[in-house]
C-alpha cells in the first residue's frame, strides 16, 4: 500500500518567512560617484566600497632604453667593423670558411685594432729598440 501525504496550507508567519528569503532587497543606496553602495537586507547590511589603490608611476621606459644603449655603444666596435665581423660571419655561415679560422681572424682583427690604438706608445719603443739595435 503506497502511503500519500497531503501537504499542508502555510501558516502566515511561514508565509512571510518565505517571502523575505526570495523577495528583493528592501533597498540599495548607492554612494557618490558610484564609489560605494550598500544592500540592506532583513537582518543584515552590506556596505562595499571601490579599494583604494595607490598610484602607479610608470618609470620612463625610453629614458632607461637610451641609457642602456649608451652603455652597450661603449663596449660595441664601431659600426665599420661591425660590418666586417658581420661579413666574416656570414662566411662562416654559408661555409666559405670554417667557423675556427673566422673566430680566428676576429680575434686577430681585435687584438691588431688594440695595439693600433695603443701603437703611439708601443710603435715607438719599437723604434727605439730597432734604432739602438742597427747602431
């Protein structure tokens, strides 16, 4: 035997207790500017507020590029030889010369445009000696 139940009629406290967990808000206030706004339900109110965040100043990304070029211009040779040492790159690359004798002729490139640039000093030491050696 199946057992029915009938359900029966809501009192009128319950009524209103139902009532008050589907209805609406009783009401919302909104601050100035839409900065804040508060819900006042029955036996609770909710106040919320937009954080106030500090402000974020950007550091002056150009200004800290340039600086870094600066400082890489200071160790880069200048842009003729740069195009050298692209080319000899490039040799090396496609297979013309192999990639040791290029590091090679680099470096030599290097060692040779440093002493040129010593070369006041040392050529004329080599002078001397040559010079007090032929006497």
């Amino acid at each position: 035997m199946a057992r029915t139940t009938a359900r029966r009629p809501a009192t009128p406290a319950e009524d209103e207790v139902a009532k008050s967990r589907t209805a609406a808000p009783e009401s919302v206030e909104k601050g100035a500017g839409g900065d804040a706004f508060t819900l006042n339900l029955p036996m609770v109110t909710i106040r919320a507020r937009k954080p106030e965040l500090p402000s974020v100043r950007l550091p002056d990304v150009r200004r800290e590029l340039g600086h870094a070029v600066d400082i890489a211009r200071t160790f880069l040779p200048p842009p003729e030889r740069m195009v050298y040492y692209g080319g000899l790159a490039a040799l090396a690359a496609v297979g013309v010369i192999d990639w040791p004798v290029a590091a090679a002729i680099g470096v030599g490139t290097i060692v040779v445009q440093r002493a040129r640039q010593q070369g006041g000093n040392g050529e004329s030491a080599a002078r001397g000696r040559r010079e007090a050696a032929s006497r």
